[in-house]
C-alpha cells in the first residue's frame, strides 16, 4: 500500500496490489480523476490518461473532463459532486487545490460510522483541500487505501471559511469518472419481505440511480451498487462495487454523457437535503466505499465481507461467535405472558438453542400493534415479575436472553406522545400520514435522544439482557421538526440519523457486551451505517425458503456472513403460506447467524430431534457458517431459476461446506453438477453429505475427491427419473467437505 506524489506531475497515486487511484490537480488547480481500478505501476506519469493541459473549460464546455470531485455551473455539465448556495446566491463554485497532506492510518469521521484502523500500518490517507476563493468553501477529500484490501475509502469534510453563511444543495461522498460507458449497473432492490433482489441494466445515455427519501436507506434499493463489463460473472472479468456507510436517504447515480464516459455518485440524497453551513462550520459527509475486482462479483463480494466485518463492525462481539436464537415474535405474536415465554425458551433451550429473544408486546400496553411505542416500562399484566424476572428464570435454563425495541417511534395511544407532542415528526397545519399506527420520533433533537438514552439504559440495566434487536418499521411522512427553523428543514433528514447513531453510540458504549441486531421490519435498513454498531441484522422478516435463497443471495454482494440473520420458522409460511421441508430451511438458514422463529412446544418429536440435529450441526461448523468465505454458485436469478447452489469455505481452504437447492423438481432431469470453487486443487477432501439420506446422490459423492476435481467436475446431483419422481419440490442438499 503506498501513496505517491509526484511533485512534477501534481500526481496522486494511490496503490495497493489490487487496486489503483490516480488523482491529478490540473493547470487550474482542478483536481482530476485519472484512474480507478486495475492496479498500475508506481513511479509513472499518468497524466496522459487526463487531458493535458487543462487549465479549465473556458472553450471546452461541456467536454468530458475527468473530475474528482466535480461542481456545477463552470463548465461541466453532469451530475455534481457538490452544490452550494453563496451569500450572493450563486451557485458556481471552482474547487482549487490548496494543499495536502498524507498521513498513516485512517482518521474517524466526526459522528459517523466509519470503517477504521487498529493500527496506523494498515492503511494510508490521503487529504487534498480545495477552495473556492470568492465564498470561502473549503473541502477536505480523504481518500484511504488498505493494505492487503482491494479497496479505497472516501469522504468530504467542508468548511465555511468566509464570512457568510453558505446553503449545501448536494454534498456528495464520492464520484467517479470513468473512460467508458460499456458497464452494466448492477443493484439491490425489492420491498418488504423481498429485500436484495439483483436487478442489472446497461447503461445507456443518461441517469440511471438508486435511491432512498424514506429517512431508511429502504428495503427498495440498498445503498450499494456496482458496475460490471459484459462478459464480467462471479469468478472473472472487472467489476467496481460503491457502497455507501450511511443508513439514511441515499443518492448512487451513474450518468453516461454523450461521449459515452460515466459518472458515478454516492452520497446523502439531494433533493431530501439541504445545509446551513454558518462561517468556520464544517459538514462532514458519511463515508462511501469503491471496490475493484478483476474476478468478477466474488471479488468485490470479498473485498467488501472481509472490511465491513473485520473493520466496519466493532467491540466484543465483532469476532465472537454468535450464539443460535430463538425469537417468539411468529409464535406468540402479542399474545404471551412470562409463563408462556418460560416455556417456550425452556422447550428451546431442550433443543439446544442458545439465546431467547423476547420480541414486540412487553411493555406499556401492548396488545396490538396501534399503542405504546416510546413507553419503555413492563408491562406487568404480562409480566408481573418484570424483565428482571422473566429474563432470571430464562437465564436460569441456561440460555441468554435479549430484548426487542423499536427506539425511534411513538404511538398516538402512548404516554409519551401525551407527555410531549412535539417530539414527534410532523408539519404544523397539515394532516400526519400514520403507518402501521406509529409516529416517528425527531431523533435529530437533543432531548429525544437524551430521553431514550435515559428510559433505555434503565431498562437494559435492569435484567440480564445480553442483546437487542432494534427496529424500525416505518418510513417518515412530512418530513419537518419543529425544533428547527423554517430555512433549516433541509437538514432534518440527516439530523435524524445523525440522532439514531448518537443513541446507538451512547447504548452500545454504555452496554459494549450486549449484541445489537438492527432490523427495519426485516432489511429495511440493512446497511453498512448500521453494522458499525450492531454487527448483525434482520435480513427480512421473510423466512420463507425458497425467498429467502434469493434475499441471502443478494444481500450477500455486500454484507458478510456474519451480518446475515438468518431463522428458521414454521409452515405453512407466514409470509408466503408456502410449505418447505424443515431440513430445507435450516440448509438456506445455516449460512449466516443461524435461528428459530417458531413455537418450539408446537413441534412433534420428530421434528424436535431434527431441530436438535440441525442446531448440534450449525454448532460444529459455526465458525465456517459465520466467518468462512461466501461464494455463490449457481444463481437464483439466472436461467430457470430453479437451482440454487452456494458455499462456504474457511480462510486456510480444509473445510466447506455447499449448499444444493431445487425449488421446483424436475422431471427427467439431466446429469446435474454443481462446480465448486475457493478449494485447494491439490489437497484431498472427504465429501460427506448432511444429513446422510442414504441415497443415490449421497452415495455418487461421498468419498475423497480432489480438490482440482471438485472445482472442475463438481459434485453431481443427478438422479434419473423414477428417484425424480418421488423428491418433490424444494429441496436442499447440504455436502460437508474436508481436507484429510
Ligand atoms: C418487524 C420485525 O421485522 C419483526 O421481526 C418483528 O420484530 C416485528 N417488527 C415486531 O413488531
């Protein structure tokens, strides 16, 4: 890792072995962006990749120019990185190179998650000024490189140093300017119980984006997308992944111009935004993250799993194992009292299950969903004996036990709402639109905060809690707070989740060994911003098999393993009323952190010693399951999107474990294999199929193979016809191979 500067050329390089920005301050002062991807030699000019010279667009409007962080108004006419509104109520600013410093390691951002360094050595940062003389805006880009991660890190700190205040339209994290237009823009996107589903189009002339205005970054689009080459698949070709740290609304935009070169932006979304910046006030922008890879989307999949778990998620359960959940919400639903939830966590412990969550209805008055949020005391027709009670005879079984809540909402029907309207979100003289019959609270005042830090900790001390699942399960309507001025409307978006971060900071400070899952009802806000505090979230409360390979599927370009929660829950399922065998969903379950979402007292016997296999099985090979490397095989959006195949292997290449699905079964099927890949070629494995069915497709695989064989023949997972007749749709397969 090494950033150069080469003083003759005003030359930035930055470099790691798998990955290269070159950065360039034209004759203007501009800075331009010459390069970013494949790793290039050090100790070379690049300038030729930029026009040269360039001394501005004065006869060149409109041209192509490659920009680092580009503004509007002077002669670029794509999409900018930053707008602001000067004392004269311009908007034309002209970023200049002042100076710039580089410095080991990573600086933090002021009150935002960021990914970070444990030590100086394993990173390089590299932070250019610029200036616009006539307002006096002055912006910092950092731009960090990893040691050993194909990856670069960027922000933007912006400083008011003149004498008026300046109004921020757009303040982008990260754009990107690229030679060529022959990408294809993959992205997540979905709804509700159908999170993560990849979407691909080719980018043609014009804006193409992702986005959020929900004040979540949304189950519609993740905050990520990535920009393959044609040929470009899992394993070969070039592919740069953007992924933004942030959990609020988001903009990622790619815009071709007529000459066939793409931008590319990330950042806080502009039309939701807007920001005060009084003289000597400094905005800083979350963070974006690029990834470059030259085998295919596994690359970037890997440079991005192995940061954000090792680097992004942090404290004591960052490396820890996780323990296997049950969750009583889809087994009582509100509908519970403590001996009811004795039970249950007794019959779950009895199958081995390691921690007890107890879900939505504990407190105020909560029998439905329409009262209560924001009283945060127990509620003791239910629990009589309080947290403190139920959670002693739960942790007396000998299992941990966690709580769920849902800090940043009120109900009308609340005590709190009657204490104090005004904290709730909503424009004066006009209707609120209600959802799911909750009002949102305005995290960005001070006080709200201070409050719920205040009822929170209270309650988190009061019981043996060891983890929270922290909710969110509506997006925000009139977006307004009444603790802010007319003219400063702009900012409530990002002062609400500057709030949430600050109430996450305070908690998980305060209580550094309880496990946060975040969840927005399921992966509504799935995000990097919130993996810097909870290290695992609610993938989708979509617990349906066969969604769920998809949804993992997708979340899994992005976000590691030990991110995924991931249940098993019963049929017929309560999202899609579809019947999948119960090894079926614990083979798509086990490859994250692994639960239950189901009354464990409704199981019969045999299901229960199936649970209690399964969740023994999960427990050996849990370390693989939550920290391996992921690698998808066979897509559940390509072709007739019926198989599904995917695998986990550990760093040192002895262990895997394959994941083999059919949704629909087929008749007279053909000689299936499944190739698998991030074995040893020469090493031996032991393939042994779990739980052995004692059948032909065991029976053709079991045994030593080599590695070259397993990544080049596969596994096979034929059977002929009259075996196809009798398998029935949805089933798993799960094949443990070990190096002997
Ligand atoms: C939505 C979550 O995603 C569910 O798992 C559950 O916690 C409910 N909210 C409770 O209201």
């Amino acid at each position: 890792m090494t950033i150069e500067w080469r003083p003759d050329d005003r030359q930035f390089h930055l470099r790691d072995d798998g990955i290269s920005l070159v950065l360039r301050v034209y004759g203007d002062g501009t800075l331009g962006h010459l390069h970013l991807g494949a790793a290039l030699p050090l100790g070379r000019s690049y300038r030729h990749l930029g026009p040269d010279p360039f001394d501005g667009f004065s006869n060149r409007v409109g041209e192509p120019v490659p920009l680092a962080y580009p503004t509007s108004g002077t002669g670029d006419y794509r999409v900018p990185g930053l707008v602001a509104v000067g004392a004269d109520g311009a908007t034309a600013l002209a970023l200049r190179y002042r100076d710039h410093r580089i410095v080991a390691g990573k600086p933090a951002l002021d009150g935002l998650p960021s990914t970070y360094v444990e030590d100086p050595g394993e990173a390089e940062t590299l932070e250019v000024t610029l200036a616009d003389e006539p307002s006096g805006l002055e912006v910092d880009l950092r731009f960090t490189i990893f040691a050993g991660r194909p990856v670069i890190v960027r922000s933007a700190r912006i400083r008011n140093t003149g004498t008026a205040p300046v109004r921020l339209m757009t303040a982008m994290s990260l754009t990107a300017d690229l030679p060529d237009a022959d990408w294809i823009l993959v992205g997540l996107a979905g709804a509700w119980a159908r999170e993560a589903h990849v979407v691909e189009r080719r980018l043609v002339p014009g804006r193409q984006s992702a986005s959020s205005t929900r004040g979540a970054s949304g189950a519609q689009h993740n905050p990520f997308i990535a920009l393959r080459r044609e040929a470009t698949d899992e394993i070969h070709g070039a592919a740069l992944g953007f992924s933004l740290v942030y959990s609020g609304n988001f903009l990622a935009e790619v815009e071709v111009d007529p000459f066939d070169t793409t931008r590319v932006r990330l950042g806080i979304e502009p039309e939701t935004f807007e920001w005060y910046l009084a003289p000597d006030a400094v905005f800083t922008t979350p963070e974006a993250v690029v990834a470059w890879s030259e085998d295919g989307l596994g690359g970037i999949s890997d440079a991005f799993h192995g940061l954000y778990r090792d680097r992004l998620a942090r404290g004591h359960w960052r490396d820890r194992p996780r323990p296997v959940v049950l969750n009583n919400w889809e087994a009582t639903y509100f509908d519970f009292d403590a001996d009811r939830l004795v039970e249950i966590a007794r019959a779950a412990r009895e199958l081995g299950v390691e921690l007890f969550v107890l879900d939505d209805g504990w407190f105020g008055r909560r029998d439905d969903d329409t009262t209560s949020l924001g009283d945060w005391f127990v509620d003791r027709r239910k629990l009589p004996g309080g947290l403190e009670d139920v959670a002693s005879r739960v942790t007396a079984l000998g299992l941990e036990f966690g709580i769920w809540i849902e800090p940043e909402m009120v109900s009308a029907e609340s005590e709190l709402f009657r204490a104090h309207p005004d904290w709730t979100i909503g424009i004066p003289g006009r209707p609120r639109t209600e959802s799911r019959q909750q009002l949102v609270l305005d995290m960005g005042r001070p006080e709200v905060v201070d409050h719920l830090d205040g009822v929170l900790g209270d309650i988190l001390a009061s019981a043996p809690i060891s983890y929270v699942k922290w909710d969110m399960n509506r997006s925000i309507t009139e977006p307004y707070s009444l603790a802010l001025p007319p003219e400063r409307q702009g900012e409530f978006f990002h002062r609400y989740i500057l709030g949430v971060y600050e109430l996450y900071r305070r908690l998980t400070e305060r209580f550094p060994r309880v496990l946060f899952e975040s969840c927005a009802s399921g992966g509504g806000r799935f995000d990097p911003g919130m993996l810097a505090f909870a290290p695992q979230a609610w993938t989708s409360d979509d617990t349906d098999a066969v969604e769920r390979l998809a949804i993992q599927w997708g979340t899994s370009l992005v976000y590691p393993l030990s991110s995924i929660s991931a249940h098993v829950s019963a049929v017929p399922n309560h999202q899609t009323g579809r019947i999948t065998p119960l090894a079926t969903r614990a083979a798509v379950a086990f490859f994250g952190v692994f639960g239950y979402e189901l009354d464990p007292t409704a199981l019969g016997e045999a299901e229960r010693r199936e649970v209690v296999e399964q969740i023994a099985f999960y427990r050996r090979h849990r370390d693989l399951f939550q920290r391996g490397r992921f690698l998808r095989l066979d897509s559940p959006f390509d072709g007739d999107r019926d198989r599904v195949g995917w695998m986990v292997a550990s760093a040192d290449r002895r262990e895997a474990i394959v994941g083999a699905y059919r949704i629909r079964n087929r008749p007279s099927p053909g000689p299936e294999r499944l190739r698998l890949r991030g074995l040893d070629p020469d090493a031996t494995y032991r393939v042994a199929v779990w739980p052995d069915p004692g059948d032909p497709v065991a029976r053709a695989n079991e045994g030593e193979r080599s590695g070259a064989e397993l990544m080049a023949a596969g596994l096979s997972l034929a059977v002929d016809r009259v075996e196809a007749a009798a398998l029935g749709d949805f089933r798993a397969r799960l094949f443990v191979i070990e190096a002997s």
